[in-house]
C-alpha cells in the first residue's frame, strides 16, 4: 500500500461540541486519510455540518483535539493557523456566492487574500479554475444572480479550487440538484480528486454520492461516530439508524444503479 495513501491528513479526536445546554458532538473521534474521499453521513440535525465547521475552525469546541497536517489547532500560531487554511478549500451548503461580485471575482477572493499576484494573472487562474468545472469563458462575467443552481454549486467548487488546495471540505454539495446535474456533479467531484491528488471531506445526505464517490463512509448519530468504512461496511452494519438509513428503499435503489467493480472508487 502507498504510505502517502494511508497518511491521516486530519484527525480528530475525543471531539465535544456544543450549543448552550445541548451536547451536539459527543467525545467524536475521525481519521481522514490522505487522497481519500470521505462522506460523512447522519440524520438531520445530526452535527455534520458542525462537525466540519468545527474542523476549520468556524464553531469552537469544548473539548478535544484536532490536527490537520500534523498541526494541533490549539498549539498553532495565529499566522501557522493562516498558513494551514492556505492548504484546503470550503463549498459552503448553498454556495455562499458575493452577490455583488462576478462569477470570476468571487473565485478571485481568496487569491486576493493568500496570494500576491497581478490582477491579469489572478484573473487568468480565475478561468482556468472556472473551466476545470465545466464552465464557459462566457459564464465568467455573469453575477449570481443569473446562475442556476447547478452552475452556483460550480462556481462555490472553482472558488474552494482557487488556491490548489491540498483538503476540499464540500457541504451538501448535491442539495436542491436534480438527479442529473447531481450525478454529474458527483462526476466531476470524482475526476476532481483523481487528477489533483485531493483529500475530499464531503458532508452529504445523498446516496448516490455516497455509493459511487466515496472511497469511505463515516456515520454519524448521537453525537459520535457510529459505523466506518465502504458502502459494503454499511450495509453490514447492525446499528439502528445505520440498519434503516443504508438498508432502506432509497438505499436499495442506490445500489440497484451500481456501476461495475472496475468504475468503483478505490
């Protein structure tokens, strides 16, 4: 096995979260291995999305610790802190578009932040990032506004691209698509990963995605993590909530469309 492979690029571990008297994180440990892409799975309401805006450091914790790229976030520098941002990517739920910003301004934002480059030249990068996802030179000047959401989940992805990250952490990345523009965005997440080496942290509630992109599955419930490892692994999994999520009719249709073991992810 390829030891940069089995590399844990963030690990958590012994995780408390939680708002006023509500424990939402409970004691939750992880491992994301390098080159993989993990979907995190739950109910609604579950702490997914806390779980990863807690990782990069959005919501604080109570407890625990966490080490992306070998870096406890609590021993960090304020600047080692800034420089370990400057290696992932975020495509927030509902894209978290600039309003006031073209399509390529918004993918230009965090180059203007991290990296000192002349206005041709970020602008440059901007279209090369637009078109990695599929997106005509024709797009680059529109504003949100005039996106549908298929293109706006796009443009969230090429902003998360714009600074060749090493991690891309994508929340619901598939919600309110139609099954067509989820499965090719599901697609191109997939070929994304391939061809630039990246580590995905996808918080997802969609079968599809988590049957045909994921190399793992982590499952979350009562505030830890219940159930890890491949579709198979879930399925097998006698835990409640994991036994009615993965074995149910959606589920069952999820793997009815299985492609072959050879277009599986590995």
């Amino acid at each position: 096995m390829d030891s940069s492979k089995s590399q844990t690029i963030i690990n958590v571990r012994d995780l408390v979260v939680g708002f006023e008297d509500q424990t939402v994180l409970d004691h939750l440990s992880l491992d994301v291995k390098r080159g993989e892409i993990l979907g995190v799975v739950g109910a609604s309401g579950s702490g997914k999305s806390v779980l990863l805006r807690t990782i990069i450091g959005l919501v604080p914790k109570r407890a625990g610790r966490i080490s992306i790229l070998d870096n406890d976030r609590d021993e960090a520098t304020p600047e080692k802190i800034r420089e370990i941002e400057r290696h992932w990517g975020i495509m927030f739920q509902q894209g978290a578009l600039f309003s006031s910003l073209t399509v390529r301004q918004n993918v230009e934002f965090p180059m203007r932040e991290h990296l000192n480059l002349s206005d041709r030249l970020r602008a440059e990068v901007a279209r090369t990032k637009l078109g990695m996802v599929g997106l005509s030179p024709e797009d680059t000047e529109k504003y949100p506004s005039e996106l549908s959401g298929g293109m706006t989940k796009r443009v969230a992805l090429a902003r998360a691209l714009a600074l060749d990250p090493q991690i891309v952490f994508l929340d619901e990345p598939t919600s309110g698509l139609d099954p067509i523009a989820a499965s090719d965005f599901d697609t191109l997440i997939k070929t994304l990963q391939k061809t630039l080496g990246l580590t995905v942290f996808m918080v997802t509630h969609d079968l599809d995605s988590l049957h045909t992109v994921c190399n793992r599955i982590a499952a979350l419930c009562d505030g830890k993590m219940v159930a890890e490892g491949s579709f198979d692994t879930m399925l097998a999994s006698t835990h409640p909530w994991v036994k009615a999520y993965f074995q149910g009719t959606r589920a069952r249709n999820a793997t009815l469309s299985e492609p072959s073991s050879a277009s599986r992810p590995n």
